[in-house]
C-alpha cells in the first residue's frame, strides 16, 4: 500500500524538505506541494485524493485550521499531521477535534517525522486488514502505534526541547538579519556558550546557516540565520524542522 501526501507549507525551502522527507520514507509518495491554503485546494481538486496531509498552521491566505475546518465541511476526510511552531495547546485541541492525528512541532527532523509516518501506516494497515477490533485492548494498542511518542528522538546530551524552542523561534523572528550566539544569549537569558551549542544543532541538522560577521574591532563573530526549514543533512537525528 502507497499513502499519498499533500505537503502544505508557506515557505519553499521548508516545503522541499518535508517533502524530501516524506519520499524517503518506503510506503509514502508525495502527491503535491502548496504554499497556500488557496493552492492547497487546488491542489486536491487537480491532484487527486490523497490519504495524509502535511498542513502548516501559519499560511499566507488563512491559518490552516481554517482550510481543515472548510475540507471537512466539504466532505474531506483526509487524514492530516499538523506541522507547526505553534505550541498553544489550545490549538493542539482544536486540531485534534478538527480529526488532526499527529502534531509535529518545527524545528523537527527526517527521523521524526519518519518514525510519525511509520506509525500511522502500521494504524491505517491494521485498520484495513481487520476492519474489526475484538475488544477494548485492541482497540488501545492500535491507537498506542498511532499515539506513542518515539523512543529513539532525544536531542543530543545537554540540549533540552523547550530550550531548543525557544532558539529556534528567536532565530525565526530574527529574519535574515540573523543573530550572533551574544544576541541569543542575551534575547533568551542563557550564557553564550549555551545559545552556541543550541545555534550549532540547527546548523548540524541543516535549519541554519552561520556566517562570519566582522564588527568594527575585535574578532569576527559567527553569525546564523534561519534556513526556513532546512535541508537536513543525510544521517542527523537529533529533535529538532
């Protein structure tokens, strides 16, 4: 069985990402990508069905919430995987009651999302083959494999989740004036030394760029910016796009 993904992503780069992610892993092709809600629809009416949506939360023409609240209305019955920075856990729930089966926080990684991806094909393949739970622990341990957090996803020694959420949403803000490891620091109220090593995961995991940025005395200073994403490289796995 091939499950059929729209990737639905405001940025370009990030869109070629996830959707490089979603062709690496066996069982998944990706059917179309959109960086509008607009373009979105378009897409589902030339494209064809398509099993999984990849929806960014924060798009051009509308919040995605809204675009899944209107397919619903018309009948979509897609399942969909919410891809947000968005961590409003009032918005987790209203995902959830909008059918949303999987919240994937950016920045994340191939092996995240391929782990989430994994596990809803073992869901919708049990589903299909026995059509019919026999009792109640069945029907918990089919949604355990769509639910259960991934065992192999920790960040590096040292580096928190809520840390690495904070860099990354800081270095977003930033834009392409981009930030030194000094203006992390001092935006997120951690030594420098910390915000350099958070800095440094995004750009070994390929969500950003460091330059030299030469003041007017003084050593030059490493400079990074957001990649919108990234293009991870082969092999990296720590939790991150």
């Amino acid at each position: 069985m091939t499950f059929r993904v729209l990737v639905v992503e405001d940025d370009p780069v990030a869109a070629d990402a996830h959707a490089l992610y979603v062709s690496r892993v066996p069982g998944f092709e990706v059917a179309a990508t959109a960086h509008s809600r607009a373009a979105a629809l378009r897409a589902l009416e030339e494209d064809g069905p398509v099993d999984l949506i990849l929806l960014d939360l924060y798009l051009p023409d509308g919040n995605g919430l809204e675009l899944l609240r209107s397919l619903r209305a018309a009948g979509h019955a897609e399942d969909v995987f919410a891809v947000t920075s968005a961590r409003d856990l009032a918005v987790i729930r209203e995902g959830v009651s909008l059918g949303v089966v999987q919240h994937v926080l950016k920045p994340f990684t191939f092996r995240t999302l391929s782990d989430r991806l994994l596990r809803y094909a073992d869901f919708r393949t049990t589903a299909e083959e026995r059509g019919e739970a026999v009792s109640q622990d069945e029907v918990d341990r089919a949604l355990s494999v769509l639910r259960a957090a991934p065992a192999s996803s920790a960040l590096p020694k040292g580096l928190s989740a809520p840390t690495l959420g904070r860099v990354t949403a800081r270095l977003r803000a930033a834009a392409e004036e981009g930030l030194t490891a000094s203006e992390a620091a001092t935006a997120l109220g951690v030594n420098r030394i910390t915000a350099r090593r958070y800095l440094e995961h995004l750009v070994a995991t390929g969500h950003a760029d460091r330059h030299q940025r030469y003041g007017q005395v003084g050593r030059p200073e490493h400079h990074y910016q957001w990649r919108g994403g990234g293009r991870p490289r082969p092999g990296t796995a720590p939790e991150g796009c």
